[in-house]
C-alpha cells in the first residue's frame, strides 16, 4: 500500500493509473476508521481496479465551537486497517498544501444545502463540496464511494458532480450499524457508557416511525413526533432536527405520498450524532 | 474537423484522445471569431496535440440589462474560420444541457472578483468560473487558453485552477488590435463609424500612460487621471473604471513601486469595452 501525502506524487500517479488504462476509485475520508468507513472501500474494490483513500480531517467544514481539535485521529490505526482491506493507496494531503496562502476559491450547492445539516451548520457543506471537488482533481477518480450515513452530503455531492458535469460516478453505500443498531461514527468515540445507551434512542426511533407507516401513518407532524417523544424519553439527549423530506429535493413534507427520508440530528453528551432512513407508503 | 454537441459525446471523445496518449489544449469561447479568438487558438495547437474551441454565449455570466440577446452570433462563419486555423474539433454545448433543470451549484472565487468589473458586474465572474469548471469537466484539456485582454478573467480563472487543482495548465495570450491599436473585441460590432473613432481613446490612453511612466511618473492618481481626461475628450465615451492596481491581488495602488495592472472599461455608445496593460517602472 502506498502512501501519498503531496497533491502533485497524487496527480502523476493516479494519471498514470489512467494512462494504463486502470479504473480509481476514491473513498474520501477523515480518517478514524470504523466498519462504515471499511464497507466504503470494499465496495470501491468491488467496482474498480486501484482503491485510493484520502484521510484528512477538514477544517473548512467544521463550524465555530464545533469539534475540529476534538476530532478523533488515529494515523497508525487507520493506515494498518485501510491495508487490511485491500487498500492500494492512502493519501494524506497536509491542511498546507490543501489551503495554502491566498487560498480563496468555493464550490456551493445551493438549494440542497438550504434544509437539514446546512441550518444547524452553517458553511458546512461549503466546506465539504470544495474539499471533495478538490480530492476529485487530485486522485481523478472514474468513482467515488459516500456512506448513506450521510444522507445530505451523498445528496449535495451527487449534485455538485452533476451540475459541474465531472465525469465520476457516485456510490453511496448502506449505513453500516452497531448489532445494536447504532450507526458507525466516528463521533461515537465520545459516547460514554449511559450516553450510548441514550444514543440508541436514534435508531429505535427510526424503527417506531418505519413500524407506524407499516400500520398506515402517513402524517408527517404525527411520525415526527413520535421519534422526537422515543428520542427525548433518554437521557444526555438534545434534539437538532427530526425532518421527514423529499428524499430528492429534501424539502419538508406534510403528507408522505410515495416516499420520504426522515433525518434526524441529535446532540448526546459531547457528541453530534445523525441518523437515518427512507420511509416508504408501499407496505411490500 | 468535428462538431460536437452533447457533453456526453465530448466527454467520450476527450477520453479517448486522453487515452491515446495525445494532449488536449482548450479554448473556450462565447464565439463571434476575430483574430484574438484565432490567435489564442493558433497558441492551443502549438501546445497540444488537439485543439477544443467552445462556443457558448454563457447567460449566467451576462448581468440584467447587459447585451446577453444582443451578442454577435455567427456560427457558420466562427465553423469556417476555426476550420482555415486547424482546429480539431468545434464544441457547441445548448444551454437547457448546460443548464439543466434542478442546476443549483456555482464555483466562487472571493477576493480577485471584488475589484474592476467584479464590482460593474456583480456575479459576472461567479458565470464565469462556474461555466469554465463546467467546460473544463466537460473538455478535460490538459491546458486552456485565456487572452489578456480579460486580465482579470485570466487571473479568477488561474486562481480557480489553482486553487481547486484541476491539472491543467491556463496560458494567457497578449491582446490582439486592429492596426490603429483598437483592442479585438466582438462588441466593437456594435460601433458606428464615428464611436469607433471615440474607441481608439481607451489604447491611447494606455500609450500615454506608458509615456508618463517613462518620464518617471509613479503617482497612481496622476496616472489615472490623465487617462480619465483622454477618454472623456471623446464624445460618447461614458467611463466605468479606470484604476492602477496591483497585478497579482488587482487591489489599487497609490504608488507604482515595481509594476501595475492598468485596467479600464468604457462604455462606447452601445459597447462596453475593456482594455489593460501593464505599466513597469523600470525604464528598460
């Protein structure tokens, strides 16, 4: 496995890549690896010839008193995992060589970013859509794999790549959950023992309101508050958003039709967790 | 030579040239050829193996009451003449496929558009870049050229590049004129007779300014005021700006301690036009 931590070793070798007629596939990371991070490089191995991981922690998308310097790092950690799976190369590009002075260009999607984590984090996904369109030009991927996880950020890159036309197919791959459902964070290293039994309110309050749309509930204000009463019946626990939306658009909705993605974002003690899941009306 | 319309087709095309080994040299263009246009294309095909000329009249660069209906079209002729210089192929994008429904992201760069026509033109060079990120996902050029005569567009576009790494190389070409020193433009189509005689002030101007910078004048003031008062001896000459600023940040200079950006932007009747030089106090 190789190890690349300048822009320019990236280019030349992912060209040359290309040149050999190989296909890359990109898993942008911020590194602390977990088994959602692990199933995002499988399946980049599943649909292309050299798997390259970039593993840095970005500070343009953390907002003011967010948790950048608290972020959980693991270098050594990572590096062996990312080996363990079948990982060709890992790219650790510095802060400088990423920002470097005079450093002032952005790439913004707007309407989608407009509901859900963009409110509560104002800038956020500003950051995220620049970083990723820059790891797109330094590794050139022909894919690039995102966790459903973040339903949002899947949904605004998705978008950016289609409105900028960059010729990279998009993959979003399954949360992957603890055996007692908690999705995969990286955050979840905060957690401590009660707080994490608190957290689990998250994913049980996603299997309440999937088990009332099996039994006919199609009222978004009726589901939404009853994740909201499952989540707050917890300890540690602080409500950001519960949302039903047009998993599309991801504008509030009212009534769910055909389908919906019910989102929610949750402090517990020190940790900003997110969660999950499309609601569908079909009953099959 | 080929035509392209689709950015499916061109992107498969790039590709394959990429693939094959060969270089791709892009110039992107609103079309309505003169012999810039042909100047910058004759340098595309001394650095590259294929030359891409775009054709697209980019309305989201074209401000409310600006000359985006009015603007000099003439395909056949631009296809003949981009033919008679060697050009490879000719791509000419629509704009429900550039543009399509549900189109939400732009690429923003901050500061270099706060100066000049970024302030006469508000959300002019947002157009511009996000158009050139397209065009450049589209094209995948491993270089593209830009004339001087657009300085600053020049200078947003390399800070673009620079900043979002795209690999590619941007050269700028020095501003072609007519005989009596009339900077090519496609809106001096729009002069009578008699404005384009007024025109001819904006070069003057510029050669006087290079004299007094021979003479030994460094005060940005003095400088811009005898352009001010060149310009305004001609009738139907309406100046936007003229302003000394440095060439590297495009912020205004009092003093010219080693060189300066000389950029002006006159309306002539129904045109505005543009025109810039460097002013160097060395006397060499």
């Amino acid at each position: 496995m190789q190890r690349i931590e300048t822009v320019e070793e990236m280019q030349v070798l992912s060209e040359s890549i290309r040149m050999a007629g190989h296909t890359v596939g990109l898993v942008p990371t911020m590194g602390f690896f977990h088994e959602g991070h692990l199933e995002l490089m499988r399946v980049a191995r599943r649909y292309s010839d050299t798997i390259v991981v970039s593993l840095f922690v970005n500070p343009t998308q953390f907002g003011e008193g967010e948790d950048l310097t608290a972020y959980p790092r693991d270098l050594d950690g990572d590096l062996a995992k990312a080996r363990d799976v079948g990982v060709d190369c890992v790219f650790v590009p510095s802060a400088e060589d990423m920002y470097p002075e005079g450093y002032q260009t952005e790439v913004r999607v707007r309407h989608l970013t407009r509901h859900l984590c963009g409110l509560s984090r104002p800038g956020h996904f500003d950051g995220v859509t620049t970083v990723v369109a820059k790891l797109f030009h330094m590794v050139k991927p022909h894919l690039a794999v995102f966790g459903q996880k973040d339903y949002q950020q899947l949904a605004v890159i998705s978008r950016m790549v289609r409105d900028l036309n960059m010729d990279i197919e998009i993959i979003g791959v399954p949360t992957v959950r603890e055996p007692d459902g908690l999705a995969m964070s990286s955050r979840n290293s905060y957690l401590s023992v009660e707080e994490r039994e608190s957290a689990l309110s998250l994913s049980r309050s996603l299997t309440l309101a999937r088990d009332m749309m099996t039994q006919g509930e199609r009222n978004a204000a009726t589901l939404r508050e009853a994740v909201e009463k499952e989540i707050q019946s917890r300890p540690f626990t602080r409500i950001d958003y519960v949302r039903l939306c047009d998993p599309n658009t991801l504008e509030e909705l009212e009534t769910i039709e055909n389908e919906a993605l019910l989102a929610l974002a949750v402090q517990v003690g020190k940790a900003r967790l997110i969660d999950n899941c499309i609601l569908r009306s079909e009953t099959s």
